[in-house]
C-alpha cells in the first residue's frame, strides 16, 4: 500500500508530468524556440562581425583626424570628416534596427512557444493584442532590472556590485523571466501577471528551489553530452549545438509549466493535466507513437534547413556578397596573398625567438645557431615577446611586404585595378591559442567595361598554434628568470659526476688534480648530453624510462593547454663555455687541505668546491600539426659558485677582483683630463685630481647581545662596490681611523668610525673583528645618506669543545656508544641568514694513512695545534643552526642526524662543550636500498636527540 502510494506520489510529481506532457505540439515549441536561437545567432553575429568593426574603423580615423596625420589637403580633411559623419549615422540605424529585431524575436518567439505549451487558441486580431501587452511586460521588467542595477552601483562598493552584476542579477532575470511569460499567457493581463507573480513567485519561492537545482544540473549534463558529436563536420555539429539546447529549454518550460499547476492546486490526472486558473481551462494529453515518428521527420527537416544556412554564410557568395561575382577571384588571390605574407612573417618569428625581423644592432644579442637565434634574457634585461607586439610586428611587415605578393594584381590584366602603391594599406592581426585571424584593408577599385567596385577587406584565418608557443616560451623563460631551473640542473649534473670534485670528503693518501681546461671539456660534454633530458610538465614529452631522469629531470611550469606541444633543451659545446672552478691554482684544482697551525693531513680530501659557469642553451618547442613552423629562442645560464647568478647578486671571490680597477677606485682621488680652449682657439689639456670619497658615514658597532652597552672598538671596517673592497678603517674613540669628515658628533661619546666612503649604490658594509663573527649589510653611500649614522650588531663567537655519540639500532634495541675504529662523523653546522658555516670531523684520530703516507704522528697536541677539537657557536637567542652529521663506516653513509637547532645564548656562554648524537640502524643485508632505508630512519629519529650544551 505505502508502495502504490509512494508511486502514486512520483506520478503525480510536476517532474513526471513535465515528461507525460510532452506530445505532437512539442515539435512545434521546439521548432519556434529553434527559429529564435537561429534568428538570435544570425543578427548577433551580424552586428559583431560586420557593425562593430566598421564602428571600431570609425574610431581610428577619428584619432588620426585629431593627430592630423595622413590628409594631404583641407578637402581631404573634410571629405574624410563628412563621410564619418555618414558611417556614423549609419551605425546607430544599424544598432537601433538590430536591437528592434533582437527584441521583436524575443518577445513574438517567446510569447508564441508558451502560446503552444498552453494550447491556446486566439484571433488574429487578440494575438496581435496580446504580443503588444507582452512586449510591455518586458520593456517594464527590462527596466526594473535596469533601475535594481543602478541602485546597486550607487549602494554598493565595487566588489559587492561585480557579485550582484554576474552572479545574483542572472539568477534574478532567469527565474522571473521563466514565471513571468507562462503566467502572462495564462492570464492575459500585465497587471494579473504581476499579482499571480508576486503569489507564486514571491510568496511560493520556496516550492521552486529544487525544480531550479533540477534544471541547472540538467544544463550542465547537456553541456557534457553535446561535445561527444565533436567529430561532425562544423556545420553538423553547430546544428546539432543549438537543437540540444533548444530542446532542453523547450522541456524547462514544460516543467515550469507543471510545476505552477502543482503550485495553484490544480488535479492532476494519470492520462492528463486538468487545471483551471483564472477559470481557464488546459488539457495536455500525452504522446503517441504516430507523433514520436513525426518528432524524428521534423528534426531531419531542421537539420536540413540549418545545414543550408550554414552553408550559406560560410561561402564565397555570402563572403563577398557585396562584390560583383567577376571580381571574386580578385578577392581570392587578395586572400592567398595575405595568408602566404603572413605566414612568412610567422615562420620568421618562430626562427628569431618571436621577432619577426632582427631587433638589436649589437651580435651579442643573438646565438648564432646555423641562424640567429634571439636571447629573451641578457645582462639583466628581459627580452621577451608578448602576443601583442608579435600581432604589431606581423601587422608592420604585412603592410611593408604585401606589393611584392600582390605585383599591382598583374595577373588580372583584363580589369582595371588601382595601382596597390597608390592606396593605403592596413592589416589587423589576432594571434590565438592554434588560430591566427587577419584582417587586411586593400581598398583598390576594380573595373571592367561595364562594373566598378572597391575591393573589401581581406579576412583571413587559418590554423597556426604560433600564440601556443609564445605562451610557452614565456612560462619557460619566467620560471628559469624566476626560479633558475637551468642553473639548478647545471649543478646537478656537476654535483652527480663521480669524476668532478665537489663536496664532502675522500680518505685516500693518492693525490688529486684537475685543470680547469679539462673539467670544461668534462662539463660541456656533460650537459650536452643531460639537457635535452629536461621534460616540462603539461607539454608532450615521453618518459625516458631511467627512474633518475623521470623523476628528477621533471619541470613544472604550471602552463596548460599546451599539452601538443613538444620542448627540446639544446647546448652545442661548439657554442662555448666559461668556467671558473674555485679554489685554483694558475687554472689547477686540488682538494682543499685540512691543514692547521703545525700539521697539514693529505690522507683527507676534503671537497667544497664551487663552480661559475656561463654558457647559452637554445629551446625549440614544435608540435606535429604545424611541423613548417618551429619556434625558436635562447637564454644565457648564468651559475656563480653552485648557484643561479641572473641579476648578478652574488659577491665575488676575491681571486675574481680586478685589484687593478679595485685599486683605482679604493683611491682617494681620481685622475681626470680637463680641456680648455685659449684665445688663439688652441686647446689645452690638463690633469687634475678628482675626490672619490665624499659622503660619510658614522659606524658603531656593538655586541648583539648587549647593544648600547657593549659598543666594540678596533672593529676594522671595510666597504665593497661590485667587485671591488676597499678598507675604511676601524672603530675607535674620536671617530676611529677613517677618512675624517665633519660628522655631527652625537655618539663621539662612543667608538665609531666616522669616515667619508666611495660613492655606490647597493654596496656592503663588512665589519670584522677578533672573537665575533664578521657582520655584513647592505648601504648605499650617496648624498642621501651622507651623515647617516650605521648600527651593525655583532655576534661574539663562543669556542666549544664536542663530542659524537653513536645511537645505534640493532634489531630494534637501542644502545649508545662512542665511535669505533673504522667510524668517523662529518658535521656541518650553519645558519645561512648569517653566512655561518662550520665543517668538522669526528674523530680526527680515524685511519688516514699509514706514517710514511701522513709524514709525521699524529697525536693530540698537533690536533689541538690544528684546531680539529673544537668549534664556535654565535651567542645569540635567536639564531637557529641547520645541523647535519653523517657517520661514515668504511668510507659508506651509515649513519645520519639533521636537525634545526636553536640554542639559548645563555646556555653557550655557561658551556664549554656540546654532544652530538649520530643515528645508525644497522643494515643486515648490505643493499643500496637498506642503506637508504636506514639513512631515512636516521633523519626521522633525530628530532629526539637534540645536541646538549654542558
């Protein structure tokens, strides 16, 4: 029972009536609301196509007539204004015609579809009535909609108003629009459908909540199924576009239809809807199958007559429907012309890096590839093309190519056309995604005996995937600018040479040597062989199916829509490379020696090196559909010591100085030549001394822990420009040892240094002093800053002893211990926001070689002489140290420990030595996965033993 009235409930639900109302006369709503949508998209299109680009036209004359540019006369002037004023007029008919059009489409179609869903029978004379009081009903719906704008605009802030304009103000007209038109058609009176509005529509919104969530989901499902027809030829697929939607909106109103007879309480029937509203009385049988056959019979009639449209439009007799058919190969070869011209000019702009012609002088802007192949970075500068510009350029070299394509339109000997040279010439260019549009102006006049005519404007598109590739290329170039990608790979590939040394330590007693003329050779080989591994995500790129370069080899752009087209990374060694290797030795490279006071320790290579390389790399990015058009640019890698270096931001070694320049600017004056010219017109030269330092500077420099009431003398102050530093002098009572100016004196009361500097933008202060860390910021020395006054606060270094303990995990029992024998750990403490950096071993005592390889014992006085026992902490509260310790077991990582230690500075001071914890798992099975699989474990537990101060 509860089933057959749950049933009953469904059937009687406006949904499932919506479905069994449908009969015969659905095929004559859809076919109404289909002749709207076409007649909708016709005039539309019309007015976007054809109206605004004459109006747009119009605009641009009117700004070359405020320019006064290209009128070689008054009359010129005045005829070009006169017929503005004519092209004027007729956009606004044009515009006035076409909104009268749209609006009588929308309210004869509307009004006649629900005239249909209702059944309504009416005279001639009453329909005319009626579409009069519809179209009032509109226009005053169109206003109030209109005004509720305004009010918002004025009430509202920006942010809220962009809210109600595209998100509430549509859902508004939506859903009064589709209550307002069946209610008027029911009612027959403005002022009834008003009152039946605001009791149903106002008053019941709540009863029409889910019947709209039903129809906006119904209309994203239409959405995802009309797209799987995408492979029907244009003119099918548009038709069968607009039919889908059609008939979807068609049963909408059949639904919203049922869903006000539920509303006003009407009987609903199993075979039939029977209500009565205002005493009307409807009756909507439902479908047979004689009417079903007649639905597919009127579709194929549609499809038809859309196909016929479509076609229409789209050809030559449409496209040059106001050109005698005799001049239309005219306009055709116009067309070639202007498609070959302007693809010319896009193969150009793939092959220069997007630059239709070559854009700088100097041959250092360029990477001579076989052809030259533009930077889109160099020395600082971005040099990058957007779409816009490339649309200029193709629109420049259109204009200034297109008389040797068209040679005066020779071939058409038997018309008689204007000379091309003699008329203006303009072209338009819009770059899409995979599509290139042209509009070009060639406005000659064609004639034969009987006929004259002037050509039209040449509209061009055509399939080029140019605009995909720009895109690309810029994402490329913005994340290597932004990130160094290429830089970063550099290293990597240096990083991973077993060959190179790099970082970290080798215990043999055998000697290492490297000239940097071979570790280049090594280098360019090494990336030209790695690079064009390099796969950018979202692109079209296959795995190379090695795990280290699928996994690491992998960079992400965040671009989308490009996944057709293919990235290659190109370096030629032929095309060069500077490398600098630090430390060297005139161009030899060894690894760096532990060495102290008394002893130096060969049996240890010790490796931090660091590499500066600048070399160019070239992308080509293609894809299958456009193969003729490849696109090509270049950028330099710039790598200064391990890192990106792009902006030149990073300070030199001092082997990198020129001292000769650093010399001359380090002076106190500077040499200039002055020329003068005497009465006999004889010029005379003369040197002169020109002062280098003027503008001063008052440093103090204090304890970081007690500020003001620990200011440091004999703190040596130095000041770097670029590449070059220059000694200040040291801070001291009296205004120090400096280059005295006339400082205000406020703080003579403590040590400062009060001393003119050179002239720079940017530069930096070193300050450095025994027992504290050397400190360092930036300053600029300008007439701005002259007398400033400079705080730098120093770190004080506290010497500590250390000890490492072993914390091993054997079968899940942990133990600690000390080292063993063939054990040693390698620390590295940090903090790089100071430039902090200790490197130590544990223990140094390990087995380095036997007596005749080391030289001499090794015992704990030469170690304590060498400074391996102990290491300094900055006392400070808030400086927090990157910790990493790696055990080595017969010269393999068994162990680790990393950790972000932040000690209290109270803490070091009352302390003088810290224990190390070290992670070991032991690895029963020695595989290169164990090990890592420990290592991991190693990192993960070191959180529990953080270093101890005692």
């Amino acid at each position: 029972m509860n089933i057959q009235k749950f049933q009953k409930y469904l059937q009687n639900t406006a949904f499932v009536q919506s479905w069994k109302t449908l009969d015969r006369q659905f095929i004559h709503v859809l076919f109404l609301d289909f002749i709207y949508y076409l007649i909708l998209l016709f005039v539309g299109s019309f007015y976007a196509y054809k109206i605004l680009p004459a109006f747009f036209d119009l605009l641009d004359t009117a700004k070359l007539i405020q320019k006064a540019q290209t009128f070689t006369s008054q009359e010129q002037l005045i005829a070009t204004v006169q017929t503005m004023g004519d092209q004027l007029t007729e956009f606004k008919i044009y515009s006035v015609v076409i909104a009268l059009v749209l609006f009588l489409n929308y309210v004869v179609f509307k009004y006649l579809v629900w005239k249909k869903i209702q059944k309504k029978q009416q005279s001639l004379k009453e329909l005319f009535l009626s579409l009069g009081n519809f179209a009032v009903l509109n226009i005053c719906a169109f206003a109030f909609f209109i005004l509720l704008l305004v009010a918002s605009w004025y009430l509202f802030v920006l942010e809220t108003f962009n809210i109600i304009f595209f998100f509430v103000m549509p859902l508004i007209v939506f859903y009064t629009m589709a209550l307002l038109h069946p209610l008027f058609v029911m009612t027959q009176s403005v002022q009834k459908t008003v009152s039946a509005f605001v009791e149903i529509g106002i008053k019941k919104v709540h009863c029409f909540i889910f019947p709209c969530i039903i129809m906006i989901l119904g209309a994203f499902v239409v959405m995802e199924i009309v797209p799987f027809l995408l492979f029907l030829p244009v003119a099918v697929y548009f038709l069968w576009y607009v039919l889908c939607f059609a008939a979807y909106f068609c049963w909408t109103k059949y639904y919203v239809y049922a869903c006000i007879i539920k509303i006003d309480g009407k009987e609903v029937i199993e075979t039939k809807i029977e209500t009565k509203f205002h005493n009307k009385k409807i009756k909507i049988p439902l479908m047979n199958k004689k009417s079903q056959l007649t639905v597919f019979i009127i579709l194929g009639i549609f499809i038809l007559l859309g196909v016929g449209l479509f076609t229409y439009f789209t050809s030559e007799i449409y496209k040059y429907r106001n050109l005698p058919q005799q001049f239309i190969p005219v306009a055709k070869y116009a067309e070639q012309c202007v498609q070959d011209v302007t693809e010319q000019a896009i193969f150009q702009a793939g092959m220069y890096g997007g630059y239709v012609s070559s854009p700088y002088e100097e041959k250092e802007a360029y990477l001579d590839a076989g052809f030259p192949v533009t930077y889109w970075y160099l020395a600082g500068e971005d040099r990058s093309v957007s779409i816009p510009h490339l649309e200029k350029e193709i629109e420049n070299y259109l204009v200034e190519n297109m008389n040797s394509c068209f040679a005066d339109f020779s071939t058409f000997s038997q018309f008689g056309i204007t000379p091309v040279s003699s008329v203006p010439l303009n072209a338009e260019i819009t770059i899409g995604d995979d599509e290139v549009s042209v509009s070009f102006s060639v406005p000659v006049q064609i004639s034969d005996a009987t006929t004259t005519a002037t050509l039209p404007a040449i509209k061009v598109e055509f399939k080029n995937t140019i605009g995909n590739k720009l895109f690309l290329a810029n994402q490329i170039m913005k994340n290597e600018n932004e990130k160094g990608f290429l830089e970063f790979y550099t290293n990597e590939i240096i990083a991973a040479s077993d060959w190179l040394p790099y970082e970290g330590f080798d215990f043999t007693c055998k000697p290492k040597r490297w000239t940097i003329a071979e570790m280049k050779k090594y280098i360019q080989k090494a990336v030209s062989v790695n690079l064009p591994f390099l796969m950018f995500e979202g692109t079209d790129y296959k795995k190379t199916g090695d795990l280290y370069y699928d996994n690491i080899y992998k960079v992400s752009l965040g671009a989308s829509g490009v996944d057709d087209l293919h990235v290659a990374t190109l370096y030629d060694p032929h095309w060069g490379m500077n490398l600098d290797v630090q430390p060297n030795n005139n161009g030899v490279v060894t690894d760096i020696k532990l060495v102290g006071k008394t002893i130096a320790l060969p049996c240890i290579h010790t490796y931090h090196h660091k590499y500066s390389a600048t070399y160019s790399v070239m992308f080509t990015i293609t894809d299958e559909d456009n193969a003729d058009f490849p696109f090509y640019f270049a950028t330099p890698v710039v790598m200064h010591r391990n890192e990106p270096d792009r902006y030149n931001e990073m300070q030199p070694w001092p082997s990198e100085v020129d001292t000769t320049r650093e010399k001359a600017f380090c002076s106190n004056t500077t040499a200039v030549t002055k020329y003068t010219l005497d009465e006999d017109g004889i010029i005379t030269t003369k040197q002169e001394e020109q002062p280098n330092w003027i503008y001063g500077l008052d440093i103090i420099s204090q304890d970081s822990q007690y500020g003001f009431d620990e200011v440091l003398k004999d703190v040596q102050i130095s000041y770097k420009c670029l590449n070059f530093e220059c000694l200040v002098g040291s801070t001291g009572y009296g205004g120090g040892t400096g280059r005295h100016y006339e400082s205000s004196g406020m703080l003579a009361t403590y040590p400062l240094l009060s001393s003119t500097f050179p002239t720079c933008i940017n530069g930096q202060l070193i300050a450095e002093k025994q027992g504290y860390h050397t400190k360092k910021i930036f300053q600029t020395v300008s007439e701005e800053t002259d007398g400033a006054t400079i705080l730098l606060p120093m770190y004080r270094l506290q010497q500590l002893a250390f000890t490492v303990t072993v914390v091993e995990n054997h079968n899940n029992v942990i133990t600690e211990r000390s080292i063993e024998k063939n054990e040693m750990a390698v620390i590295t403490i940090k903090n790089d926001a100071e430039g902090f950096e200790k490197v130590i071993v544990y223990p140094i005592t390990a087995e380095l070689g036997n007596e005749e390889d080391v030289g001499e014992e090794i015992n704990e006085e030469t170690l304590a002489a060498a400074g391996f026992d102990s290491f300094e902490l900055l006392v400070a509260d808030d400086i927090t140290y990157a910790v990493d310790i790696k055990l080595l077991q017969d010269e393999r990582y068994v162990g680790s420990f990393v950790y972000n230690w932040t000690p209290a500075a109270n803490a070091i001071t009352a302390a003088s030595t810290v224990q190390f914890y070290v992670i070991k798992k032991d690895v029963m099975v020695p595989t290169d996965e164990n090990y890592l699989e420990a290592i991991e474990y190693a990192d993960k537990q070191s959180s529990n033993y953080p270093p101890v101060l005692s």
